[in-house]
C-alpha cells in the first residue's frame, strides 16, 4: 500500500516510519510512503506557501496552489474545472473530518493508494476543498499543530491491518474496538507480582473457559470506562446482555430525583397558578424513575384534594388491588412521593442524602444552557434535583431556586410542544443512557 | 515543561520533536523530552521487557518490573505498598481511558512535570494499573501498534497551549474546538483562484462583521460536519442558537414515519389481540413527530369504531374547536394517518416516497441488537418506518416483516416498564437528537 504525504514538514516522518514494526513493513515492502513537500512547488524567490488570513486574525493560511501542482504530479485534479475523478483517495486531516474509527481505518486499508494532505498554521486556503474531492478525517476532538501527528496515527491504524504487517496474523483483529469492546487485561511473568498473582482461570489450560472470561472482561472494562460505547456500537450478544446486566456498575441515576410541579407555575396569560394533577404523568414519570433506577421522584401540589387524590391513585397500585395485577407498576408508584412545595422536596432529599441537592430547571422555551455532560459531572458527587413544570412553565421563585436551566429538547428548531411525560422521557435518557 | 516518555522506541520521537515549532520550544527550553527504555532497567542477558501471555494468545505482553524500575528513578512509587504519592501525573496511552479532548490538554498544560507510559504489543502486564495510580487517556477509537503515536498527539497538544510556543500568542486560542466549536474556514491570496473568489465580507476591514461572519460560519460547519458537538458541548449564545435555527440542515427526521399498531398485538397470554386507542398516546407521539420533523405517524386499527374515534379526534383538533385554542397542537396532530394494517401504511410511504421504507421494530424486551447509528445511516438514503407495539408487544407477523429490532432501552436492567409514550419519545430523540 501507497501513502502520499503531503507536508511542509517531510523530516517530521523520518524517524516514525523508520523504526520497529513500521520500518520493517517499509523493508518488506508492505507499505511505502512518498513525501511531497509543496513548497517544492513554489517559483518565488521566498518560495512562500502561505500569507496572512483575508479578514485579519492570526498565523498563517497555506496557498491551494503549490498543493494543487503536487496532487497533479500524482495524477489527481480538480474536479471543478472537468478533471477526471483519479479514483484515488484524497485525505486532509482536519478537526471537522469525519472521526477515525477502526471501521474507516479498516476502509482504507483495502486500497491500493491513498494521498493524506497535513494542513500547518491556520490550515490550507478553503478552496481547496472547493475544488478537491477531498474526504476530511479528525483523530480527535484536539488542536494539534498540523495535520502531521494526526497522519501518523491514521498510517498506523490502517498498515497494522494490512496482511503481513503484524508478526501474528491474528494480533490484528483482537484488539480493543476490533470487536466493538475495549481489551480485556494481559498478564505475563511472574506469576507473583509485588504480592500480586494472576488469574487462575488463564493457567487453568481451559480455552473455552479463558474464551469466556477475556470477554466478560472486556465488557466489564468497556461498562466502567466507556460505557457509552455499549449504546451506539458494539455487537453483543445475548451471553454479553446478561453477563453486563450482572455487573455493578455506576449507576448516576441514584444520586438523580426529579420534580414534577403543578404549584407555582405560570397559565397562559403568564400569571402564577396551579395545574391539577395528570393521573398519566405521575405513572409515566414513575415508570421511567423506575427504569433509570432514580433515588425518586416528587408531585409537588399545596392542594389537599390534589393530595389525597394522588396518595388515593399511589396506594391502589402499590398497596390495594392493583399491586396484584401489576407488580411492575407498583416497583415504579412506590417511587413517588407528594409534598407541598419544592422547598420540601429539597428538605426530604436533604434528610436522606445528608447533602443539600444541585437544583436544575428545564424549560421547552428559555435561555437554559446546561448541557447533559454537566449534570452528569455533578452527580458523580452529589444528589441533583431535576424539576419540570407542568401548565405555561414554572414560576420565576422555582428558576430562582436553580443553578440553572438545561438546554431546551430540539432548542435549534421554532417548535416546541412536546408533552412533560415526552420531555421527562428524553432528559432523563440523555442524562443516563443505557449505562449509567 | 518536562514529559518524562516511557517507551521501548525512544528513536520513535526523534524526529517529530526535534523539528517545526516543536523543535523550537526544545531549544527555548519551553519543553524538555526525557525519553527512557524500560530495556536499560533489565539485567537479563537478553535484556528480556516481554513474554506470552498467560492463558494464550497472540502478542507479547509487557512487564511490570522494568518499567517500574524506571519510574522508581524518577520519584513514582506504587502507592499499594506504602509508596508517597509523588504528586507528579502519570499518564498511561490506552484505548480504554479517558479520551484526549482540548479541556483535558488544557488541564495537562497547566503541569510541570508529565510522565508517559507507552505500552506496546498487547500492552502492559495488568497488575501495573494495580500498583500505580495511572491515568489512562485515549486519543481516539482506533487501535495502534503502541502508545508512542498517541503521546505524540498529546504531546503536541498539550505544548502548542504553553506560553510562548505559538508565534503569535492569540494562535492558540482561535482554533476549533477552543470554542467547542469547528474551526471558520480561511482564505488567503490570490484574491481569485480557478475562479473562485473570497468572501467579500472579509475585505471590508469591519471588524465586528467579520467576527459575526466567521462565528456563524464556525457554527454552521459544526452542524454540517459534527452535528452531535452542539448538543453535548457547545458554549452557545442567544444569537448562535438563533442563527442555527435559520441555518438550513441534513434533516434524517423527514425520512422517518413511526406507526402505533393496535392490531395484530399480543395480550398478556401471547395470543394475538386488539388493543383500543389511547387518546394520550395519539397526542403524545403526534407532538414527537412534530417536534423532530417525522415524515409522519400512523395509528393502525382495522376496528371501524376505533378509526372513527381517531379520525373524531384528529379533526376536532385540526379542524374544530381545538384548532382555534392550541394551534400547535393541530400543527402535531395533522402529522397523524389511520390506517388499516401495516401493509397499508408500508404502501402509503411507498406511494408518498416511491421507496419501500425500511421497516424498524421496537420492543422492551425481546432480541433487538439494532443500534441508533445503524438506523441512521439508512435514514440518510430511504425512508424508515418505526413500529411501536401496543398491548403485550408486536405480534410475530409483524415482526416477520422489519429488518430487525432495535436494541431494547435500558437493556442492561431487568426492570423495563417505560409507558409506549415514553418509549417512543427516547426513541426518536436517540435517533435523531437535537441536530438531525
């Protein structure tokens, strides 16, 4: 396989693709790289590949045109001006590219040739990519210097995957994300190790057995170090379903209740009211506090009637006769409570916790901005209080009890109108997940 | 700054770090490399740093002891055995860690002193993580042939933010991600290049208008490129919000129709049964569609009385009385089709698209192994249709018919109760979130 690196900086390569596994692929003609340098290509006496940004700001911009005459040497051309398509795989490295993964390192390993473009300073002049068919690829949500350590790490992922590069034909294929999961853990010499020993299921000789146990392993680190990775892209199992329902793991939901308030809010006209309780959202909230596993969830109503008529509809499910047709539903009504007020509902989670909880708000309209990544950070340490609001929104004195809003669901689109069991749904999914 | 590099290629950074503006830094003393080879700690006559893995297995696997001779050197000591917490961060390359994003190589930048452990083959010998108190850190989902490249990239990271590495000092604010957002793209001469010109609002020395231009283009490059940045991390302003409202997108919602089926259904002793209309979940689900721009919803019932009641209750809501109190809600409900049978909605998107949609089953239980990125991509070149079961769950028939299932929600709980509204509310939003 052929790599065409185009660089300002060719000597940057010289001693990573010269050395260890790489060297010796480069020696058996596995792979061969072929550094073009554009300022190669420059006339002027400064032989310049780059100026100042149009519009001001810092660094520098590098020229399309001394790369174009280098990509036209390679028989690639713009596709603009009627060039054929070479067939050949144009890549720039770029923070906006489509993110390496091992599936597109593993794209790319099936061709013949591929010409990777490093970028330097503020990057390369925009109409290149006007004019190129080119695929931007990202190695990661950072800021390098150029795309030359980015290359580095893209050449590697692909040639490790070409036939031969490794010294065991199947040492490419079981490593973490080949299978979708992180690697199990290895253990070598000695068997004691500052008072450590090693598994006794990988002397036991059973390779069935250690088959098992490597896999469990793996989905046990992935479940405490990535879990979010189980969600969107590995391929289990139903033996890997179980296996990760049997392992503890982080469970943020129990540091999370919610709220759900019909007293204070505002009606249509803006004013302060209170909303009559929706028998439906207590049992769709409930049913999913239950599902996420949340420490609880709160009916906030000063109102007697109201009061007695949600204890009235708690109690049938969880004590009187629907307990017994439904155990489900009575798992998720046991976990609701009613009090008078929000402040009692801080109080209760005050007395339970022994920490006063982090207030947040949501809102279908308003200038919320907290993000989920930020709540999930605070209920790695503390009890957090998620609170909706039922009628027009909830009153000025609930927002004022906050840390903050969280962004609104869908807050780039005009309309809004989803119903709270809709919104409670979503916020507590995009806060948990399948894993935490 | 001094990275301390563990790692048996010390050659390997010879040239990346002794060039370019990191080759500078080394000789203004900004940074300092001291690289170290487990392999002079060994007193083995073949100066042995590897051996097989127990329990078999391609690779080598590395040892413990080498490695922690080196760090004895440099004052980090395994905190198991009563070893003083050096106070100095050692940072291991590894799949498995905590992913290299800008915030974590602006915390790193803040130290004096970093040390880097590159594992290489299959890695180190588990009990080394047990021992040491190591940070794990990723720099992307791809496999390696060892840690080096990896530490490159942080490396680079990590230095580019130092005082006085950077020519200018602004160039290491500006860039893509510093805002959480992708980079503007940029131009430089000649002002007419094959015909393309630049954007003539960076001509015009406003330098208010020019910061406004590039912000909204940072933005709407980060909703063309990575839409999932905005949700989970951008800091954005009033005006962003609103100006990615009005920024055209790759909307996958309008290629997604969902369909409630009511029959055929399973009651609860999994025989095949109708189920009658909630009129919440019609409401409910309708307010979905609407929110995420479906192509449609379905309600499917083949009983006259039940489409009757449907249909009564759609039109006083898109036509009637209601129509005139909640205008969005008619706007919800007026995405809303009765139908017959499953075939027929199949037929209806057939004859509305001239494709045959994609047909995507759900279930709280049962084998689903679909995931949301799957689903996706299909969304991005065929109309999928989405079916939500009522009752005790899809029956077979049905199920005959769909590609697959998608993977149950929370899959990894026993308890898995959520109401068919909430169901279909994580659903879309899992598919789609606050971009697509």
């Amino acid at each position: 396989m052929k790599f065409n690196l185009i660089t300002l900086f060719p000597e940057f390569f010289d001693s990573p693709l010269s050395h260890g596994l790489m060297g010796k692929a480069v020696e058996k003609d596995i792979v061969s790289f072929n550094r073009i340098d554009p300022r190669s290509y420059t006339e002027d006496r400064h032989r310049s590949v780059d100026d100042r940004p149009y519009g001001g700001g810092p660094g520098m911009v590098m020229f399309v045109e001394p790369i174009a005459k280098a990509l036209d040497d390679l028989g690639i051309r713009p596709t603009r001006r009627g060039g054929m398509e070479s067939g050949k795989r144009l890549v720039m490295l770029s923070p906006k590219g489509r993110p390496l993964t091992q599936s597109l390192a593993r794209e790319l390993a099936a061709e013949d040739e591929i010409t990777l473009v490093c970028g330097r300073y503020e990057g390369i002049d925009a109409r290149f990519e006007d004019l190129y068919p080119v695929e931007c690829v990202s190695v990661g949500d950072y800021v390098l210097n150029g795309g030359e350590a980015g290359a580095l790490s893209l050449i590697e992922s692909v040639a490790r995957l070409l036939p031969d590069f490794m010294g065991h034909a199947e040492s490419g294929t079981e490593e973490s994300f080949s299978s979708g999961l992180l690697e199990y853990p290895h253990y070598t010499r000695p068997p004691e190790y500052e008072g450590l020993g090693v598994p006794e299921v990988l002397s036991s000789g059973n390779h069935a057995v250690i088959e098992k146990w490597r896999r469990e392993k793996s989905l046990e680190t992935t479940l405490a170090s990535r879990p979010e990775i189980l969600s969107d892209a590995a391929d289990l199992t139903r033996d890997d379903v179980l296996h990760l329902r049997s392992t503890p793991r982080k469970r943020l939901g129990r540091n999370l209740s919610m709220a759900l308030v019909h007293y204070p809010v505002l009606n249509k006209f803006g004013e302060k009211a209170a909303v009559s309780l929706t028998n439906l959202d207590i049992h769709d909230m409930s049913r999913v506090s239950r599902s996420y596993s949340l420490a609880g969830m709160y009916a906030v109503t000063p109102i007697e009637d109201q009061k007695r008529l949600a204890d009235k509809l708690i109690s049938h499910w969880t004590e009187g006769p629907g307990s017994k047709v439904n155990p489900d539903r009575a798992k998720a009504l046991s976990t609701v409570q009613v009090k008078d007020s929000l402040e009692d509902v801080v109080a209760n989670i005050e007395r339970e916790t022994g920490k006063r909880p982090v207030i947040v708000t949501t809102s279908a309209r308003g200038a919320g901005t907290l993000i989920p990544g930020q709540v999930r950070q605070w209920l790695e340490e503390s009890p957090v209080l998620l609170v909706f609001g039922t009628g027009h929104g909830l009153a000025p004195e609930i927002l004022e009890m906050a840390v903050g809003s969280l962004r609104p669901i869908r807050f780039m689109d005009g309309y809004n109108h989803l119903s709270v069991r809709s919104a409670v749904a979503i916020t507590v999914d995009r806060l948990l997940g399948d894993a935490w």
